[in-house]
C-alpha cells in the first residue's frame, strides 16, 4: 500500500519521498477559472494561495523533481459542478498536465469524468474523488464505467467494509483517507461555503442552539454530540490503528490530508503513517495489537490521547467492538454492526455483472396535478413559471407515507428518507401505500439515501415492493443504488436525488461578501444542467428526472434542444427546506454512525435543533443526520426551466 501525500512546492519532494511518500498529490488552478468565478471557487476546493502549486512552470519541476526519483504526481481538478462550457478548457488542462507527467487527475464531477474517458488519455489515470460518495462496490463499478481507474472511498466507511470492497473491485484500484483533515460531514454531501480567510469552515463553528420538541431543553446526549465537532482541530484527525489492515485488505493507497500546510506537518504525517505501515508488515498484527500500537504511535506524534471525534475507524476506538478487537480482520466480518447480522459482498460490482444495464427505459407520463405558481426574479427581475410548467405537486407524509387518503385531489405523496435507511419504509408499509395510493388514482415519490453493501442488500425486498408499472419514482442518492435498481428492476423509474445533484446550499452563499456574482450563481448549478451528464445517464440508467433545491442564487436548467440523444430532464423542485450537510453520525444515537445499530427507534422524528452563528446567513436546522437551511418557498435566481416540473413540498422539516 502507498502513502499518497499532499505536496505545494518543488522544494518538499524531496523530504515527503525520504519520509515514505509512494505519491504525491496537488492543486492546480488554471488563470481561466479564476477569471470567471473569482479565487474562493476553486476547481480543487481549496481556495487559500498555499494549497495549490503557484503557476504551471512550478508544477512542471514538481513533477519533475518526483519523477526522477520515481514517483507519480497526481493534481486535484476535483469541482463540482464544472459548468458545461468549461469542461473543453479543462480537459486542455488536462492535456496538458499529461504532456509534463503528471499520472492522475482527481476528478469529482461526472461531466469531466466523461469527457477525460472520451479524451482517451493513456497516460492519465482517472481518479474518483471521495465526492462521488462511495460507500458500497456498485458505485465503483458506476464509476469504472464512466472511466474511473482507480476510486477513492468515502471517509466513513469501517476497515471491513472497504475490504468487502476491494476484493471484488477487480483492476479498479482503491484509495482510502486516513490521516488528518477528518470532517464531520460526508464530504460528498456536504454543500458549506469554506470562504473564510482564518479557515474556520461552518462544520467547526460554535453554533447557538436552540430545542424544538419535547421538553425544555435539548437532551444531554444530543448536545453532546452536537458540540463535539465545534471547535474540533482536524489536523489531529488519525486513523493509523487500521494502516496494516487495509494494506493486508488490497488497498491501493492511504492519502495524508493537508494541502496548505506547513512541509514539516506533511513531513510528520507521512513518517507516522510510514512507520505505522512497517509495524504491519513486521509483526502481522490482529486488531487489537494494531490498536494499542495505533494509541501509542498516536500519543508519540500529537502529544495527547486520540479521541473519537478525531477517529476515521471508530471500531478500534469504541468498546461495542471488542469482539472486532479480539479477533482477527478477516474473520471479524462487521467492524461496526449494520442492518444485516454482517456486512455482504457487494452487489455483483463486477462491469462483467448479468444484470440488464443499457438502455433508456421508458416513462410514463406524469400525471398533471394542482399546481402553484412558482415566482422566479432573475437578476432583480421578477419571472413567474405558469401553472403549465408545474405538471405534478407532491406532499412530504413522513417516512411511512402516513395520511395518503387525506390529501388533496390531485396531490402525490412522497416519503421515506434522503440521509438515513432508518427512515425508509418497510416492504409492508410500502405495498399498502402503493395500494392506497392506487386508490386515489395519486403518484408516489419514494426518497431514498445513500446505502453501504450490506444495506443496499437489506432493502432489496423494499424495492421489490414497488409493482413494475406502478406509478412510483425512486429518487436515488446512491450511485451504486442507481446501478442495482436499474439492473434489478429495469422498468422502474429512476431520478437522481439531491444529494448527488451537485447543488451547494449553505446559507452563507447568499451572504458572503468574497463572492463574486459568477462565482455566487456557480452553486447553483449541478448534474442537472450537463447534456451530457443528462444523456449518459438516461442511456445508460434509464434516469429522466433530477431532485433539486428552490435556491435564491439559480436554477440553471437545460433546453430540450441543447440535449443530444435525451429529452430536458424532469425536474422535482423540493420547497422550502434545503438539505445543506448529511453526516454519517446521528446525535440522536450519541453521535453515533448509524450503520452502528441494526434499528432504530427514530428518537429524532419529533425533534429538531436550531443552530444560530451570525456568519451563516441564516439558521440551521438539525434533524437527524441532516442539516437544513428554510425558505419562502418560490424565489429562485434564474428562470424556471423548460422541461416539466414537479413540486415536492414539506410541512414540516422531512
């Protein structure tokens, strides 16, 4: 297993390699992608000077400088979205950054993905960001196939479920992260704006609470869990105890976080993985040796004792896995216990995999419903979308689609959930609410989250639930789940969820005063607004509709003509509450993972805190895993678009 380290200057290649640097990693902004959207959007999500190489004469002797001691350089091009009309100029970046030697781009937005595969580069690798939220074997291989070589996993993941992983992943290589900069948040869902000049980002501040529920005040556990990510330094962030068992699993390479810091830390960081690493392939330690010597290698390097919110694998750090501890890893099957009694394979992730994947499956039409106008003002100037436009209105009902008999005529009903497989229906509840909505002659919109392998498994009896014909849409926030319901279930209807729609939701986007107006209305755009992110998608996965945010800072939508070989996508327009970060971790359960507990009784259903700080622009609102930011409902930044729309709305916060 390599050590992939970050690097900002020609002048530290030496040390980082001396140190046990196997890679090297950096950040690269191209003089164009300033000039439109200003320094704070960076095509490599670090905006601050020293994070990335200064111009492309000095990345050329970085390379240089790794290549001659026989190590590859990798550069971050890792935005999301990239705009459609600057995918052509980045993919000449990446032209020429093969031409000096760079190995690999680190890519996050499914568009450039595309476009490098169709550039046909051999000798650039491509690599999946952590953004594309890789929680189980189907998303590699949904990344494979749109190009991916090798996929960097989401940071949540336990060691045995990356190695379930890896052994089916075949030659897609598998990077996992695993020393310093650990976020609260899934990454891949997280849409905060990191514009503040001292680096303190909204997942570390100090936030004012405020309880909506039962009781005076927020229950202890609750706030403690809260409150145990505000303030916390990332730079302790560790996850050395499962170095020697991800190297034994097949993992390609452990990236160091840290572009931007100072030579010394990236120093430090890569002697302690380095020296973590030769422990293992020493003495072949069972966990339990790997984490005692994890502790104390630990405490040598920082000065203090591990905790957990600086833990990336908890299972070597919580005592509800002692059984993982006293065994060994491979016969320890579940490091963190998930809805099945142990973690499965994944889900056929072979591209060789028998299911039916091509073609575009058709859709019926939507059925036209009682619809409200939607007031749309572009640059000050108000715009109104016809009740024409808004072909179909749906009502949150809960995760149980409780109440369906008392909706309005012409009303669907959406539920389960977007952040949490706790708050999906069970196959039960989901044919009697397809029965009872069949009565009414009503549509159904099931909301559904990200899954790991073992969930993915779990709640295929949920989905086999759903009639082939009925008319049902599934929103996905799972690549991986979008490839085994489409090859599972090949008639079902299929859109893309909000999580994975690229949109970016913070608050403080309409507030910051390090914007410009370009780089403001650039969050609004997502996978929606990409011809040919719309098109591969629709024929490979049969996907026609996209869920996405009521935003002050623009809807960008496509013309059915600008579209080659796929109609405008359909557009579910969710109002007034904007989903801004998922976290794998539910203070609901004490902060738990919840892949940490086979049930759940849904503590968080009737609850939720307000989260205030002045610099945010707005409240946060905490429910479960998920935070929201709400909104009057009907006032976007850009027209509404041309293509059909449908209207999801929440009573209350879903």
């Amino acid at each position: 297993m390599l050590i992939l380290s970050p690097v900002d200057r020609v002048s530290e290649v030496p040390e980082l390699v001396d140190a046990g640097a196997g890679e090297l990693y950096a950040g690269y902004v191209p003089p164009f992608w300033t000039d439109v959207f200003g320094p704070v959007v960076s095509c490599n999500r670090r905006s601050f000077d020293e994070a990335n190489v200064g111009s492309f004469d000095d990345l050329g002797a970085l390379v240089h400088a790794a290549a001659v001691r026989d190590v590859p350089v990798h550069v971050a091009l890792n935005a999301s979205p990239i705009p459609d009309g600057m995918i052509p100029r980045m993919v000449e970046t990446a032209v020429d950054l093969a031409r000096i030697g760079v190995r690999g781009v680190i890519v996050s937005d499914l568009s450039f993905l595309l476009a490098l595969r169709a550039a046909n580069l051999p000798r650039l690798a491509l690599h999946a960001s952590t953004l594309f939220s890789a929680f189980n074997g189907m998303t590699v291989a949904f990344l494979r196939r749109a190009g991916a070589e090798r996929v960097v996993l989401a940071r949540e993941l336990s060691t045995a479920e990356i190695a379930a992983i890896v052994r089916p992943a075949g030659e897609t290589r598998i990077e996992t992260i695993g020393f310093r900069g650990r976020c609260p948040n899934i990454e891949g869902f997280c849409t905060h704006l990191h514009d503040d000049p001292r680096r303190t980002w909204p997942c570390g501040l100090r936030y004012e609470k405020e309880w909506v529920g039962q009781g005076e005040a927020i229950p202890p556990e609750v706030l403690a869990a809260i409150e145990r990510n505000e303030g916390a330094d990332r730079f302790f962030s560790c996850g050395l105890c499962a170095v020697p068992l991800l190297e034994r699993a097949g993992v390609h390479a452990i990236k160091i976080v840290g572009r931007g810091s100072e030579t010394a830390r990236k120093v430090d960081a890569v002697r302690t993985v380095a020296a973590m690493r030769a422990y293992g392939r020493e003495a072949i330690p069972v966990p339990a040796d790997c984490s005692a010597r994890g502790h104390a290698l630990y405490r040598e390097t920082f000065g203090r004792p591990c905790r957990p919110e600086n833990c990336y694998f908890p299972e070597f750090h919580s005592t509800r896995d002692a059984g993982f501890l006293a065994g060994g890893f491979h016969s320890a099957t579940a490091c963190r216990p998930s809805m099945a009694s142990s973690p499965a394979p994944p889900l056929a992730p072979d591209a060789s995999s028998p299911m039916p994947m091509e073609g575009q499956v058709p859709r019926e039409p939507r059925m036209a419903g009682a619809a409200a106008a939607l007031q749309t003002p572009q640059r000050g100037t108000p715009r109104y979308v016809t009740p024409a436009i808004v072909r179909s209105v749906y009502q949150y009902l809960g995760p149980e689609g409780e109440g369906i008999a008392g909706l309005p005529d012409g009303v669907g009903a959406a539920m389960g959930s977007e952040y949490c497989v706790h708050l999906l229906p069970s196959p039960a509840t989901m044919t009697e609410a397809v029965r009872e909505a069949a009565d009414r002659g009503a549509k159904l919109l099931l909301l559904t989250p990200y899954f790991r392998d073992a969930e993915l498994k779990t709640f295929l009896p949920l989905f086999r639930a759903i009639p082939a014909d009925a008319p049902v849409d599934v929103a996905v926030n799972d690549w991986g789940a979008l490839r085994a319901l489409h090859g599972l279930f090949p008639r079902m209807r299929l859109s893309i969820g909000r999580l994975l729609s690229g949109q970016k939701r913070c608050p403080r986007i309409g507030v910051s005063a390090h914007l410009t107006e370009e780089g403001r209305m650039w969050h609004g755009g997502g996978i929606f607004s990409s011809p040919s992110a719309v098109s591969f998608l629709a024929e490979a996965y049969g996907v026609a509709g996209y869920h996405i945010d009521d935003l002050p800072w623009s809807l960008p939508a496509l013309d059915a003509n600008v579209v080659r070989d796929a109609e405008a996508p359909f557009l579910f327009v969710h109002a007034p509450h904007a989903i801004v970060s998922v976290s794998d971790a539910c203070p609901w359960i004490g902060g738990a993972s919840s892949a940490s507990i086979a049930s759940c009784p849904r503590p968080c259903r009737n609850d939720h805190v307000i989260l205030r700080e002045p610099s945010m622009g707005g409240d946060l609102f905490q429910k479960g895993k998920a935070r929201f930011t709400t909104r009057d409902s009907g006032k976007t930044g850009r027209p509404a678009p041309s293509g059909a729309v449908a209207v999801v709305t929440y009573p209350g916060l879903p």
